[in-house]
C-alpha cells in the first residue's frame, strides 16, 4: 500500500510509507523557512511523492493526524440547520448523525472516486492514537506499554496504551483541560519564552535553579498516586486568552519576566520547582502504565516527550525495562504515525520484524546539486580525500564546523547529518557557541555525540541513546573531557553513534577521539536561533557565512575560512 501521512497544523509535516516501509518524511518548515510551521504542508508532500516516484493519484490513502468525527460526535451550535455553504455538507451530516451513536469513533474515513475506477481512500485518524502509532511501529519492540502527553488532541492530552503486534489499545485517559503540555506552555510564557517554542528553553534553565518554588506550584499541579489534576483557577489556556495563566500565579511567584530581558535567581528558582513538579508526574504515569498493563517496555510520543530531563528521571526510576522515546514526537511526528497506524491497523500490514526505525527520513543533495550551489555564488572549496580525518583533526585544533551529509533528521534534533561540532572538552566553548554561532541565551547547553561503545565510561548508566532525547550523569572523572557538553547540573543530553547507525559521523567522531584520546565531540543542530535546521546547500552555506563557524563540510566539499588550518 501507498500511504501518505499529512499533519496539517503546528509543525506541519509529510511523510510516506509504501508496503510497510517508511520512504521519507520531513516538515514544511524546512522548506518554508519559518519555524513551526502551521500551514498546509504543500513542499513536504510535493518531497514525499517526488521521494516515492508518485503521482497524488497513485496512492492508496491518505492519513490525517486529527479526527473531526470526535468533535461532531456532540452537536455543534456553530453549524445550522441548513448550511451556508455546500461545502459544509462535507461534515456537517457527520456533525447531525454521530451524536445518535453514543460513543465516538477513533478514525473516521473518507473515500475518492477517481477516474479510471481508484479509490483514494482519506483517513482521519485521532491525535493521540497516531503519536501513539509513530512510537510503537518506528520502536524495536514486538509488545509495549505506551504514553503520549502533549498539549491536546481532540479531547485528550494524556492517554496511557497497550500495544502489542498490530493492535493498540487506550486504557486511560485524561482530558483536556488537564493538560502537562499546557502546564509547562504556561510556565513558558510566564518565564518570557514563547509557548509551545520556547519549552526547551525552560527545561534548560531549570537546571540552574533550586526547588524554592514546589510547595506553591504543586498547587496549581496536584499529583497523586495514579493521577494529577491542574487547579485551574491558575490557569486561562483553556479560555483561548492571550495569557495563559491568571493573576494568582503572579501572586505566588511574582511578576513574569518580561521576554528578552535579564533573567534573575528567582526566574532559575521557578523553571526548577516547575520541573519537579512536571517530573514527579510523568513518574507517576510511568507507575501507572506499568500497573495498567503489565508490560516491561515503554514508549513515548507527543511534545511532551522532548523534556529529555523527565525521560532521564523515567529510565533512572527502574520502572521498564527499555525504553523508546520517538525521536519526531512532537505534531511533527503524527504524520507519521498516522499513516503507520492505517498501514498495519486498517490495511493489516504486517510488520517486517520489530525494528529501530533510524531518524535519517529528510531531503537529500548530490554533489552536482552542491556543487552548482556553490559555483552560483563563487565559493571556493576543497575536495579532501579523507573527509572524516580531516574534520576530526579541524575539531581537534578548536575550530567549530558543520556537517551536510546524507539525508537530512526528521525532527528537531540534529544527528550527525545536518549538525553544527566542536570540540568537547574546553567548558568556555559553550560560551562561545551560543554568543558567536547560534546567537541564542547563554544558559541554554549543548549535547555529546559519543562513540556508542565508550558511551558507559563516560555517562553513568548509558549503554544506548541514538535519538539525543536522555540525560545521564557525566563521570566526575570525564568532566575535563566533557566541559562544554555537560550541563551545570552534571547531566548531559547524549546521542549514541553506532557505525551502523551513522558510519560517516561514526568515522568523524573516531577521527577526533585518535587526534585528542576523546572519543566524544559536541553537537548542536544547524541553524541559527529562531530559524528551523537548513534543508538545501543554499541554506548551509548562508548559515555558515554569517556566522562565526570555521568551516563547512557539504557532500564532497569543504569550505573553511582560514585555509593555513588545512
């Protein structure tokens, strides 16, 4: 079957999946130039087609990350008896017939009739199930507990699964307004970060904290054993306001910070509290999963799902025995999901063995392709013989560069193919980074790529970490070799690289651990704060010119500003 999956809202995305395999994806941002994105994702699906060799009317579905049929499922006063357009008819029957059904369903369908007798078949599938769906089915597991926590879908923004084969099962929910990504949004904003952006930002600062803040926030976040609840008197996202907390947040924490300006002891001390409290409930639901189902491996998916921090604190709590958080787990990712969910759920596609889907999806470029890039602006390049060698040994000398290699990551996070290194080691090169390269806040940190069999002697606990989305302790003794990637709370945000994951990156990474005896290097996304990662050559080598990086590894050729380093 020839399935596309579209996620048509925040993060809009593509993806493709022909017979069970998975061709590409990759979100509009990357085209569009313009970060998160919310619009019709027309350029990825024009990607995903071209990627497959497809026409529109060759595929046999289309998979949508939403389900209509669970809003009309209670009548809406919004649509008339009789509709104002025609093209209402289209959901406003559904909107008059589902409320009779007593119950609402989980995927709705649509069905084309083309010409020649085909039928492209147009499913909606609900929010949470198709987050649900990606982490399951790009999992190395056969059976699985899983979460998805986000901000909502539908009506749900936390719900607990069962998995196993090709079936998914929800066995608890909770509702919005209940909602932990709406929690953490709020604080966002509160802290002078955009919400639903800046999350990342907060988890970032909250490392420099201390928990002066938790006994009034665990107020506004009520956690039990084997649920939560949000007062929300605290909170007005739900009410579609501008600000998404009320004065009695002000009056137990103070003033928000205003947004650009300094950030003081008491902002650290409430992005810390905040987290705790954020932590102590995704624990919780971890506990419940367990409970509910039984099983012994997890995965997670929705936006959630980034707070790296709190999947540290779920892997150091003992409660499954592995674990798989979704690389592209925010909306991004539903594309993805649900045209999984409709392969192996509605069309019976079996699985071709469970197996760790690897997050290299995205738009590719051919030398030719790079190379006519760089003769349109008269950029000169070299061609080395042994590029990894000689990128290992310009990290080496201290100089920071970038990779543009292969096929691009689905996601936020850079992987070795589309990613901005430097050396590890120097503390001040996070400094330098954030004021130099990436233009961004001096507190946010950088994470470690690490040769995958030197990744335990390096980071308590780590044996597997492929995807960057979990944080284990650096080794008091390593810390000299991991000054700019280890946080100020010790942890460090590592990424595994496997030969068979990466050969390339792998070879970049041992190029640099024969030069220095380190066998890690820094990596940082490449894009400049507030910009998505660089999809075509031209973006690469606009990054890289108007920055402060040193040199550029695109395909076969190298740009470097100081040639006398070669």
């Amino acid at each position: 079957m020839k399935i596309l999956g579209i996620n048509f809202s925040y993060d809009s995305s593509a993806a493709l999946v022909i017979d069970g395999e998975v061709i590409g994806a990759v979100q509009e941002e990357r085209f569009r130039r313009i970060k998160h994105f919310a619009g019709f994702p027309t350029m990825a699906i024009d990607w995903c087609l071209k990627a497959g060799g497809l026409r529109l009317e060759d595929l046999d579905a289309v998979a949508f990350f939403w389900n209509p049929s669970i809003h009309a499922f209670t009548h809406s006063w919004r649509l008339s008896q009789t509709p104002r357009h025609h093209l209402e008819f289209m959901f406003d029957v559904a909107n008059h017939l589902l409320p009779s059904l007593g119950y609402a369903p989980e995927v709705m369908e649509e069905v084309f009739y083309l010409k020649g007798g085909k039928k492209l078949r147009l499913f909606f599938v609900t929010h949470h199930l198709a987050h649900a769906a990606g982490a399951f089915f790009s999992s190395p597991f056969e059976h699985s507990a899983i979460i998805t926590v986000d901000g909502y879908g539908e009506r749900d923004c936390t719900v607990i699964w069962k998995a196993h084969g090709q079936k998914i099962e929800r066995v608890w929910t909770k509702e919005f307004p209940q909602s932990l990504g709406s929690y953490y949004a709020a604080f966002t904003q509160f802290l002078g970060f955009k919400p639903n952006s800046g999350e990342g930002k907060v988890m970032g600062l909250a490392s420099y904290g201390e928990k002066t803040f938790v006994d009034e926030i665990a107020k506004m976040l009520q956690v039990s054993k084997g649920d939560y609840a949000l007062d929300l008197s605290y909170f007005s996202f739900y009410l579609e306001r501008p600000v998404r907390y009320t004065d009695k947040v002000v009056e137990a924490l103070g003033p928000p910070r205003i947004p650009e300006s300094g950030i003081e002891k008491r902002h650290e001390d409430i992005a810390h509290s905040m987290q705790a409290v954020f932590e102590k409930a995704i624990l919780m639901l971890g506990a419940l999963a367990k409970r509910l189902t039984g099983e012994e491996n997890l995965c997670m998916s929705g936006g959630v799902t980034l707070n790296c921090s709190a999947n540290g604190e779920l892997i150091r709590s003992g409660l499954f025995k592995d674990y798989y958080f979704q690389p592209p787990s925010s909306d991004a990712g539903s594309a993805l999901g649900a045209a999984l969910f409709v392969e192996h759920c509605i069309f019976g596609t079996a699985r071709r063995g469970a197996r760790l889907l690897l997050d290299y999806l995205g738009p590719s470029f051919s030398n030719d392709e790079i190379k006519k890039a760089l003769e349109k602006g008269g950029i000169k390049y070299f061609t080395p013989s042994d590029k990894a060698r000689v990128v290992g040994r310009l990290l080496a000398q201290g100089l920071v560069g970038s990779l543009f290699q292969g096929k691009a990551e689905f996601g936020p996070r850079a992987l070795g193919n589309r990613s901005t290194l430097a050396d590890p080691r120097p503390a001040h090169m996070k400094d330098y980074l954030n004021a130099k390269v990436k233009f961004r806040e001096p507190f946010r940190p950088y994470a470690p790529s690490v040769l995958v069999e030197y990744a335990p002697l390096y980071f308590e606990g780590c044996v597997s970490s492929p995807f960057m989305l979990r944080v284990y302790p650096t080794k008091k003794e390593k810390l000299a070799e991991a000054g700019a990637v280890t946080h100020v709370d010790g942890g460090a945000r590592v990424q595994t690289v496997g030969r068979e994951q990466n050969p390339f990156y792998y070879d970049v990474i041992e190029a640099f651990f024969k030069e220095t005896g380190t066998p890690l290097v820094l990596n940082t996304s490449f894009n400049i704060r507030g910009e998505p990662i660089v999809n075509s050559p031209e973006d690469a080598i606009k990054c890289y010119l108007t920055t402060g990086m040193d040199f550029l590894l695109i395909g076969d050729f190298l740009l470097i500003k100081d040639p006398s380093k070669l």
